[in-house]
C-alpha cells in the first residue's frame, strides 16, 4: 500500500512477485505511483535489494556523501551502496530489470518478496523473506528493546 502524506510517501505493506525469463520484476500496482519519475536500486544490508524514490535517494545519498572519508567504514559503506546502485524509469507495464549482480547478491531466483519499509522498498528472495519474517516473529521482543528511541 502507498499512502501519501503531503509530499512524503510511505510505503507499506507485502507482495509476492514473479520474475520473468529477462530479469523483470512488476512494481506493485500500489506503489507506481511514488515510483513515476523513477526510481534507484541498489544492495540493501540484509542481502535484500532496496528501491528509492528519487527524492529518497538524494537524501540517502547526501547523509552518505556528509559522513567522513577517512573513515574505513565510511568508505567501504560507500561503496557497497553507489557500487551496485542503478537508476531506472518503470517500463510501460511498470517493471524494472534486476540486474544479474543484483539478483545474485540477493539470491532472487523466479519468485521475490517486496516489502514496504516505509521511505523505500526492499526485494527479498522468496527464502530469505521467510526466514527474516521468522527470525522476526521468534525474536520482536528482543528486537524492540535493542532499538533506540
């Protein structure tokens, strides 16, 4: 689901895609909206893909650009992110390629998970969605303490 609060996007919710024979995924009906004058995608951390509004992705990347380079982390976050990044408009049918880098990275095979996370959206394989919603599920408590607020 997309729900639009003023000029922000918040990107909610769980679909189940197939992948076709060339590396196309569909965007979601409901989130084609947000994603209309294109979108970045580039490796998320927890071996999922992560999809950024245009307007996202400038400001991921301006707090990435702010952070010191002499940093080896810094540097190697960098590159991890703007390494594997890839702009794209969706195609007349709202698809996007997955770049073979990309779909290996995550292990996304003929079927995916995309996910809402609120100011973006991540690509999951099948599997491994399973496996993070489980790990969630035995562990939300846990997670929710560890959280700062």
């Amino acid at each position: 689901m997309v729900v639009k609060s003023g000029s922000k996007w918040m990107l909610l919710g769980e679909y189940g895609l197939r992948i076709d024979h060339k590396g196309r995924v569909a965007v979601p009906v409901r989130f084609r909206e947000a994603f209309r004058k294109g979108l970045v995608l580039s490796r998320g951390f927890d071996k999922c893909l992560i999809v950024y509004t245009l307007a996202e992705w400038q400001k991921a990347a301006e707090k990435l650009a702010s952070l010191p380079l002499t940093r080896l982390n810094t540097r190697r976050i960098t590159r991890h992110t703007f390494s594997s990044a890839f702009a794209f408009e969706l195609d007349r049918q709202g698809r996007i390629i997955l770049p073979p880098v990309l779909r290996k990275y995550a292990e996304i095979g003929d079927e995916a998970v995309v996910v809402g996370a609120y100011t973006h959206i991540q690509i999951w394989s099948k599997e491994l969605w399973a496996a993070e919603k489980d790990y969630m599920s035995e562990h939300a408590s846990e997670i929710a303490e560890a959280v700062d607020t």
